[in-house]
C-alpha cells in the first residue's frame, strides 16, 4: 500500500525526466568528419593534372570546394591554399578567392604561387591590404604591370620591397613614382637609386631629397664627362654658328653638350665683368637681382641657381661650383654669402663639409653633365605645375615636363 508520505512533491519534477527547456549538451564534441574528408579530397582532386582529371570536372570541383570553404575553417583553407601554391593550372575562382582570404591563408599562394596571372596578381592588389601587397612584393618574378599596382598602393614597405627584389621589373612610370613618393619615404631614394632602371634624370630629380649617401651614389654614377659627344658633334657645332643659331632647339641641345660652361657674352655685359666679381659683391649681401646675375654669368636659369643656393644638403652648392670653375676658398664665400650655417669644411658631418667634400671629389666636366641636366630638365613653367600628375599613365610627357613634375608637385 503506498501512502501520501511516499509520493513526490506534485510541484517538484521527477528525477529521471530531462527538463524540455534545458538546452541540450553533447556529451562528445561534434566533429565534421564529413566535411573535412569532403573538403580534404576536393582540395587533392582539383590539384591533379590534367591527364588525369578533365578541365570541366576541375572546375566543378573547384565551384562546389569554394561554396565549402567559405563555411570552412582556417585549418582547411591554408591547407588547400597550400595545396594549389604548386599547380600550375589551378582554377582561377578558386585561386583568387584563397588569394583574398586572410593572410595566414593567402601567404603561400601570393609569395610563391605557380598559377597566377599578372591580371590575377593586379585583381588581387587592387583588392588585397597591405599584408597582401608585402607578400606579391616579394615573389621570385614582377613585370612591369604589377610592380606598377604595387607601387600606385603608395604602401612605403611593399615599395620597399620591390625595389630589394632583384626579381621585379620597373617601368618608366613606376620609377617616376616611386621618385615622387620618396619625397615623404627617407628610406627610398636609396633603395631606388641601386635600381638598373632608374634613368639619369630621374636619379638628377631625386638628388634633391635623398640623403648624403644615396646623393653620392647619384653623382658616382650618373655624373660623367661628355668628351665622346663633343667629340662627334664638333661639325654640328661649326654649322649651328654658322647659321648664328638661329634654331633654338637645336642651340639649347648643343649647350647641354658643350665643353664651355660660363656664359661669356653675359660677362662681357656685366657691370660686375665675371662670375668672381659678382661673387665679391655677394659678400655684402645677395639679393634676388644679384642671384639672377650670377645665374647668368655661370650659364644657367636664375630658377636653376635659385633651386641650388636653397638647397638644405648644400652638396648642389658643391657640384654648381665645381662645375663653373670656382677655387675652393670661392665655393667657401659664397656658402657664407648665402648665409649659410657655419661648419668645418673638412668634415661631412655638416652641411658645409658635405658641399665641400662634393666639391672636392668630383671632376669639372662630371659636375657640368650634372647641372646641364638640371638646368635643361627644369624648363616647365612651375606656376601651373602643381596640377600636373603621373597616376593618369602619361608616359609621352615631355621630358622637362616630367622632370619639372616631379621636383616641383609637393602633393606628390
């Protein structure tokens, strides 16, 4: 007989009944078996050769593995994205969809992938962030077109790494642009100026930012004699004065050639009678009409002397001097008249010594081919050269307009 005292409490549940609102707890973890060997033989099945696996199948596997992956996780995508870093003929879909996945997925395909294209590679810039751009930077082969992308992401380390990689190739565009980005980058101009493609007036334009070393490196190599020019244009001189030259092309050509740096007819015209005299009146002080003559007198644009007395380095002062045939204790005046700060001349830790060390290491006809560059290239009419621009792939600019771009756009 079962009594009251038996029974349980009508408002207490029995112990061996599961309470419906519970959530309910596995008691083994679940584990996608299923999906990881799906997967798994996806990722092997769309890596086999074409012998053994026909186009159409590969690229339905390749659909059916990029649905999955998206719902997959990391472990399973870094082992197919590293699967596909060795095929060759990997499917395009699914290799750009890995190619885009976070870094520690994307990284083996992007530094060493053998399927991509250069449009894959672009696609992929263009897309990626800064981790992506570092590591297409440091693949084994660029061309042009993707250093290019590389470099318009105007990301200072992936530019950096391009420019180490002795793999990557630079257009004429892409130097340009990376000459008008160290503006802001210390670190490029070095980099940049070690590179086989960097062309004469490109190195000549960056000189005016970069740093004492990479500025000696610039004048070591691009800072040569014209003797062979002069030497097989000597007939082409006799026939331009002949024709009191009358073409101003072809005069202004020939003054970038020439062995006479100083303009004599200037001097015959000048109350001061030659460039030293100018530069004895410039100890009482240099104003703009005195900066123009000695401009004139030395054979260059007063824009030309104006950009070289400014300069911070103080090495331009060196080659100016240098090339117009100025005596040591000269150079020494004019960095004086100039006002500039007082250094020891024979010590390149300041700026004085600097100019001076230019001075007295580079030949006269080196520093010449220097500023005649400078003073050929320069000729644009800087007013309107704020609005000028690279990014629009104008690769037919004029020479002295690129070069006069590149030194005078500070938005760059």
């Amino acid at each position: 007989m079962v009594t009251f005292g038996d029974m349980a409490p009508t408002n207490q549940p029995r112990p061996d009944v599961a309470d419906p609102l519970a959530p309910l707890e596995l008691s083994v973890p679940h584990a996608p078996k299923a999906r990881v060997a799906l997967v798994g033989r996806l990722c092997e099945i769309v890596s086999w050769p074409e012998s053994r696996l026909p186009v159409y199948e590969r690229q339905l596997a390749a659909d059916i593995l990029v649905g999955l992956l998206r719902t997959s996780n990391v472990e399973l995508r870094q082992r197919c994205a590293l699967g596909l870093a060795r095929v060759t003929d990997a499917p395009k879909a699914l290799l750009r969809y890995l190619a885009r996945d976070e870094i520690s997925v994307a990284l083996p395909l992007l530094e060493n992938g053998a399927g991509f294209d250069d449009s894959d590679l672009v696609a992929t810039i263009r897309a990626g962030m800064a981790a992506h751009w570092l590591a297409i930077s440091r693949r084994r082969h660029l061309t042009e077109s993707v250093t290019d992308a590389l470099i318009q992401t105007g990301d200072t380390t992936s530019i950096e790494a391009v420019l180490k990689n002795q793999g990557a190739r630079l257009s004429t565009q892409g130097v340009d642009l990376v000459v008008a980005r160290s503006r802001q980058a210390a670190s490029l101009p070095a980099l940049l100026v070690a590179r086989n493609e960097i062309r004469p007036t490109q190195a000549l334009v960056l000189f005016w930012w970069a740093g004492f070393e990479a500025r000696l490196q610039i004048l070591r190599r691009f800072a040569v004699d014209r003797n062979v020019l002069i030497q097989e244009l000597g007939d082409v001189f006799k026939l331009a004065a002949a024709e009191g030259w009358a073409d101003a092309d072809t005069r202004k050509t020939l003054q970038v050639i020439e062995r006479r740096q100083r303009n004599r007819a200037a001097a015959a015209q000048s109350p001061y009678g030659s460039l030293e005299g100018a530069l004895a009146a410039a100890e009482h002080g240099l104003d703009r009409g005195l900066i123009h003559e000695i401009a004139h007198l030395a054979g260059v644009k007063p824009t030309t002397a104006s950009q070289i007395f400014a300069d911070p380095g103080g090495e331009a002062i060196g080659v100016f001097c240098k090339a117009v045939g100025l005596k040591r204790p000269l150079m020494i005046g004019l960095w004086k008249a100039l006002r500039r700060p007082n250094g020891d001349p024979d010590s390149t830790n300041n700026p004085l010594g600097r100019a001076a060390y230019v001075f007295d290491t580079l030949a006269t006809a080196k520093a010449q081919t220097v500023l005649r560059y400078w003073n050929w290239s320069f000729t644009a009419d800087a007013a309107n050269i704020e609005r000028a621009t690279f990014n629009d792939g104008d690769t037919d600019m004029a020479l002295a307009r690129r070069n006069a771009t590149l030194l005078f756009n500070r938005n760059s």
